[in-house]
C-alpha cells in the first residue's frame, strides 16, 4: 500500500529530476517553442516542494491535489493548468483514504490523463505530454518500472511526429523532428515513481 510519504516522496522525486534535467527541457522547448519549459517546472515544483514541506497533508489524495494547485497558480505556461489538473484530478480519484493500493494509483492517474485530455484537446499522436502518459497509465497495472519505460519510449516516439496542439503546432512541419519538451518532462514524473518506491 501506498501511504502519504509515498506520494510526498514522489513529488519531491520528480522536484530533483526536473532541477536536473531543467535545461535540457528548456533546450527541447526552443526549436518547437518558446524555451521555458525547463524554467516553468522548476518554478512549479519549488512550489510543490516547500508547499509539501510546510503543512504535510495527510493522505496521498491531499498531496496530489496541494501539488497540483501549486502548479496552476505558479506555472504560466500551457503545462501549468495540465500538469496542475493531472494531479488535481489524480488527488480527487485517491479519494481520503490514508493508504492506497497501486491498482487505485493506476485507475486514478488514468481519470487524471482524461481531465488532461478534455481540458486540453490532445490526443495521442498529437505530440503533447499525452503521449508519454497515455501509455504510462496502460503500463502501470505491472509495476513502476514498466510505466517508467512506457512514458520514455512515449516520448521519443514524439520526435517523428507533427504537432497539433500548443505552440508547436503553430510550426506545422516544422515540428517533425524534435523530441515534444512536454512528453519528456512527463516521463520525468512518471520515472520519479520508481523513485519513490525505491526511497
Ligand atoms: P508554453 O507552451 O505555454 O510555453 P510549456 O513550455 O511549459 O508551456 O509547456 C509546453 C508543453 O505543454 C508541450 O511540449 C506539450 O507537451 C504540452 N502541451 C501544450 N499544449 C497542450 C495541450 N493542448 N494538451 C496537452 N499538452 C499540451
Ligand atoms: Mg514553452
Ligand atoms: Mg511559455
């Protein structure tokens, strides 16, 4: 079972891997946008972080949803609102419980991709952070590893692809080519699970 530590250590996980690789996200996000998303998440999750670190909630749902409003009132970007609804929507699935089963953790997170989806038009293929959380949340009624895998070959499968949403998009054919900065950053969070597991 999965308890509130386990969801603070996964948003904290994915805080260390977004310092990380920051400018490596930045650098996705110039050829196909406006170089900042590497700033916009670190902006983000130091956020999540001392908003975690402040008053810990109590109850996996309750970390989900104070990460996911630190995300769409510090982000300004399109990943703000997305990322802040993806675990806002997440948190709410978990429910109140103290602890929840990773079978619950996988069924929530899918009801989070889908309020992604609605509330930002993309479908897989669309070269957007749907298409490495997509196949994420398939692989994840196995285990962390395999969701870990899924989301990093989600997103270099954008690389090839056109863009159709967010800015890359207004670039028509001249997105093909780039690996999407979103995609790559939602691996970075799906990664961060197998993370936290292991903490
Ligand atoms: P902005 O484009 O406003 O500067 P960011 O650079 O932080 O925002 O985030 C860009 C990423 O957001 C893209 O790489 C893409 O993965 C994701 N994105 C943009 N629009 C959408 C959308 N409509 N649906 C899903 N993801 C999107
Ligand atoms: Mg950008
Ligand atoms: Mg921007």
């Amino acid at each position: 079972m999965l308890d509130a530590e386990f969801f603070r250590r996964w948003m904290t996980a994915t805080a260390t891997s977004v310092e990380r690789e920051a400018e490596r996200l930045t650098a996705l996000d110039s050829p196909i946008g406006d170089a900042d998303h590497g700033s916009n998440l670190q902006r983000g999750f130091r956020a999540v972080v001392a908003a975690l670190g402040k008053e810990p909630p109590a109850t996996p749902g309750a970390v989900l949803m104070l990460a996911g409003r630190q995300l769409v009132s510090t982000v300004g970007g399109a990943s703000g609102p997305l990322y802040g609804t993806l675990l806002r929507r997440t948190g709410k699935a978990l429910g109140d419980g103290t602890e929840v089963s990773e079978e619950r953790l996988a069924e929530a997170l899918g009801a989070g991709v889908d309020a992604v989806r609605a509330l930002g038009g993309a479908a897989p293929g669309d070269k957007t952070m749907i298409d490495a959380l997509v196949p994420a949340v398939e692989a994840l009624g196995g285990s962390f590893a395999a969701a870990r895998e899924a989301a990093e070959e989600g997103a270099r499968a954008t690389t090839p692809m056109r863009a159709r949403k967010g800015r890359a998009s207004y670039l028509g054919e001249r997105s093909i080519g780039h690996q999407d900065p979103g995609a790559t950053s939602a691996a970075l969070l799906v990664a961060a699970l197998v993370d936290a597991a292991e903490a």
